[in-house]
C-alpha cells in the first residue's frame, strides 16, 4: 500500500482575468479551462503525463492526498477545494474523499541570515483531502474550488475534471 500525494497548481490570476463572471453560485461552478491547472505526483503513479487530466495509478489499499495551491503560492490569489463529485456512485472504487485537518509547522529564514541554514519556524493549521482505494476501474471526478482574492474576496467558484486509473495488483 501506497500513500500518494497529489500537488494541484492553480494559475488563479489568469482564472480571475479570463473568467471575470465566474459563477458565484457554489453549486453551479465555471467549468474552466484545464490548461490553468496543474496536478503531479511521484512519477511512477503517473500514467502519461502530468497537467489538469492526471491520470494517477493506484492500487487498492492505496490513500491517495490531494493538496492545492495557487502558482503565487496563495500570497495574490487563494484556491480551496470544496467539493468532491463523481461519476463512481455504483462501483464505490474509492471512498468518498474527506477533508483532513492537521497542524504543521513552516521553516523561515531567520532575518538577516543570508548564506546560513539557520531558521525560525511558525505554526498553522493545514489541510488534505484524502481518499482510500478499494477497488479496480477507472474513476472521473471533479472537484469544485473556489479563488479568493488577498482580501479573501470572493473571485468564483469553479470546477474541472480529473480521473485515476486504479491497476489491480
């Protein structure tokens, strides 16, 4: 059994500029445009290449972790996950995602330190969303996110459509 974890890259700025009358209904999010995402993991989950349609490998047994970002790291825009769909309501090849809250702890630069290892670290609360694998197949999902601006201004919601490919053992 494997854990993998799954970066999601979101070039929110460009989203924000290209769809500047996103949906500000969270139940009817933008379909946006797949070449404004960015997902990868370890290469040898990968099935082809990375980018928006990820088709990530996995076996039963396996947790899978998804974790999002924003190309400018969240400091212009923010991205946040909100909703998990799919199209495997009779199968169950996966349990249903959940969000998993966790603390962590932020390595900094200590001021005025340059060239040195030395550090400062600071503490937050993170976040994951996490499945398990139980079966064989092929799943399609989406989910559906929402961009916030610095203020934490709404910018809309949105969505795209992902999928794993789970191998038999």
């Amino acid at each position: 059994m494997a854990d993998l974890n799954v970066l999601i890259a979101f070039d929110a700025a460009t989203m924000v500029e290209q769809y500047p009358s996103a949906s500000r209904n969270p139940d009817a999010p933008t379909l946006v445009d797949q070449r404004l995402i960015y997902m990868t993991t370890r290469h040898d989950h990968i099935i082809g290449t990375s980018g928006a349609e990820l088709n990530l490998r996995a076996e039963p047994g396996d947790t899978i972790r998804w974790r999002e970002t924003t190309l400018s790291l969240n400091t212009d825009y923010k991205a946040l996950l909100y909703r998990y769909v799919s199209s495997d309501t009779q199968h169950q090849l996966i349990r249903t995602p959940e969000i998993e809250v966790i603390d962590g702890v932020y390595p900094m630069p200590s001021e005025g330190t340059e060239g040195s290892p030395q550090f400062v670290t600071q503490t937050y609360q993170d976040h994951y969303w996490r499945t398990t694998v139980r079966r064989a197949g092929k799943v399609v999902y989406h989910f559906y996110f929402q961009v916030l601006d610095r203020h934490r201004q709404l910018k809309g919601y949105f969505q795209w459509d992902p999928f794993i490919t789970i191998d038999n053992p």
